[in-house]
C-alpha cells in the first residue's frame, strides 16, 4: 500500500515539476508494488490454506485482525497506481479488463473483511477498551478505497453503461459504510487515547492511520466529480453540488493537515519522552502520508489553487524518506534473519 501511493504521488509530482526522471522513479516504485503483491499473495492465500488455526488466531486477536484488509487494499491502489503510470503502455481494452479485474476482487476482499472482523470484534468479550489503536480503522474504513478505482472505472471506461452504474452503486455503498464507521470507530478509539495510557512503542505508527481516512475522501470527492461529468446513469446532476463537493474536500484536507501535524507532535513525545524503536508497523507511516499527498494535488486541481502544489513536493518528499527508511531496516531484519520471529 505504502510503496504504490508512493509511485502514485511521485507519478503527480512529476507533472507538476515535469520531470521525467521522478516519472521513471514513479514507475519502478509502482512496478515495486506489483512485483511485491504477487509475491506476498502467494504465502499469503497458502497460509489460509495450510495454517487455519493459526489464521482464526489471527482473525480473533485485536490488533494483528486488522491488517487483513491490506492485502485487497493493495490490489485498488495498484490499479490506481497503473492506470496513473502505465496505462500508455497498456492497450485500452487490456487496461480496463485488468483495473476491473482488481476492482471486483479488491471490492470482495474489503466487504468480506470488514464484515468479517467488525462481527469478531463486537462478538468478542476479551477485547477492552485498552487494545483500542488507529488500526481498527482498517477493516471498515478501508471501504472508502472502492471508490478511488470504482469511479476512475465509471468516468473513464464504463460511463454510462449498465456496468457503469453497478460499478457506480457498489462504490457510493463503500463510500457510506467507510463514512460512517470512520466517525463511529473514530469517537472509540480517541477514547482510549484520551483516557487510558498511550499504546505500546509498536504501535506507535498506527497513530497516523488517522490521516488516511480524510485524505482518501478528499480524493473520492474528486473522482465523484469526474464520473457524474462523464455521466453514470442515474439522475445526479453535478452542477448543484459542485459547489459543497469542494468545499467539503477542503474542509476535510484542513483536518488531513491538522491530523498529520498531531501525528508529528506524538511522534516527538515517544522519541523524547518514551521510545521508539523500528518494527514493521513503521510501514503505519507510508500509506496515509501518501494518501495525504495525493489529496494535496487533488485539492490543488479541484481549487485551482497552485500553492498547494509545494505542499504535494515537500510531503512526497517526506514520504519518500520515509519509505527509504522503513524499507531499508525491513531489509536488515530479513538478512540477520529476525523479520519473521513470534511476537
């Protein structure tokens, strides 16, 4: 996830700088994504077959259940991320058959997720309001990635289409569900924040999930826009709501702003005040630092508003460092041969 929102906000970085090397580099990263998802898939679905106990483990536990979903949120931002830097060198018919194809199965995998682990979560007496993190967002709230590959699908290739307007009705749904469980889960977990003690260091990176949520709905309202211009079918018309839709996107970007500036500010109290040493949940930090990103240049267009272009540059930036990091002390662990050790 981290990895393709990284191609995709280096792919905008570099139409706006016109730069064709960041575009290059957009593209290996977004390659990266690729190449890594059909290797991680591939133990990934032979676990489930060969481990099931260890799998209902998982499922039940109240932290480790909810990366999950990040397998199927995977498949939608790397069908974003192709569309976005490879589609020219994909015939038309081949890239929409394979942008569907990750939509259908990434659309499954995130309903069938979150239905799955919200049912354990309520149905599970052991949880307490202690184990409470920002990674509860994921399997709800991961609803609201449908919409990004769902209305691209609409206003690009599907439009006005009986396709179209299924493709259409399954990402509004996903985009109602994530909403609301944003606001639902949101108010849990800022309790346990605010009344019991800060989580364990590794969990520490989970905090900037918060981001995500904001900055993917800035991005959804824009792809919204896009597919009701193209037309979907059903009797929305865009120029009434044109209005409200940016000033709702810019409403949500300031508390994505907001958000990230918090997550600076409890970063710096674990690094001073407590620790905070590298486990694999700094890969937390990739995906909503890009996500916010994106949201930036999608704001910027939306707008029309060219300063927050800068701001596209220097959290990219940010992110890509980010990245490099968390990449390269993944790559330590697995060759002294500790990534893969029990908790």
């Amino acid at each position: 996830m981290g990895t393709g929102v990284l191609g995709i906000a280096l792919s905008l970085v570099a139409t706006r700088s016109h730069l064709e090397s960041v575009a290059m580099l957009a593209t290996a990263f977004v390659s990266l994504t690729l190449v890594a998802t059909v290797a991680f898939l591939v133990p990934w679905l032979l676990r489930i077959g060969y481990y099931p106990d260890r799998v209902r483990t998982d499922l039940i536990h109240p932290v480790r259940s909810q990366f999950f979903p990040t397998m199927p949120i995977t498949l939608l931002v790397l069908g974003v991320g192709i569309d976005q830097t490879m589609g020219h060198l994909l015939s038309d018919a081949t890239l929409q058959s394979l942008l569907t194809l990750f939509f259908v199965v990434g659309s499954v995998g995130i309903f069938g997720f979150g239905l799955l682990l919200v049912t354990l979560m309520f149905t599970n007496d052991r949880i307490g309001p202690d184990d409470g993190v920002f990674a509860w967002y994921i399997p709800p709230v991961s609803h609201l990635v449908i919409p990004l590959l769902g209305f691209l699908l609409v206003s690009d290739y599907y439009a006005g289409t009986l396709t179209g307007q299924i493709i259409f009705v399954v990402s509004v749904i996903a985009l109602g569900v994530g909403t609301f469980m944003f606001l639902f889960f949101g108010s849990i977990v800022l309790y346990r924040y605010a009344y019991a003690t800060l989580p364990h260091e590794k969990l520490a990176p989970t905090f900037a999930i918060g981001l995500a949520p904001t900055s993917v709905l800035v991005i959804d309202i824009a792809r919204l826009t896009y597919a009701l211009q193209a037309g979907v079918g059903v009797d929305i018309s865009l120029a009434p709501l044109e209005p409200l839709l940016k000033l709702l996107a810019l409403l949500l970007w300031g508390f994505s702003a907001w958000w990230f500036v918090l997550t600076g500010a409890l970063v710096a109290y674990y690094i001073t005040r407590r620790t905070h040493p590298f486990f694999f949940t700094w890969w937390a930090y990739t995906f909503p630092i890009g996500a916010f990103a994106v949201s930036t240049d999608v704001l910027a267009n939306l707008l029309d508003v060219a300063a927050f272009g800068f701001v596209l540059i220097g959290v990219t930036a940010l992110l890509l460092v980010v990245w490099t990091i968390t990449a390269g002390q993944t790559w330590r662990l697995v060759a002294r041969g500790r990534a893969f050790t029990a908790d």
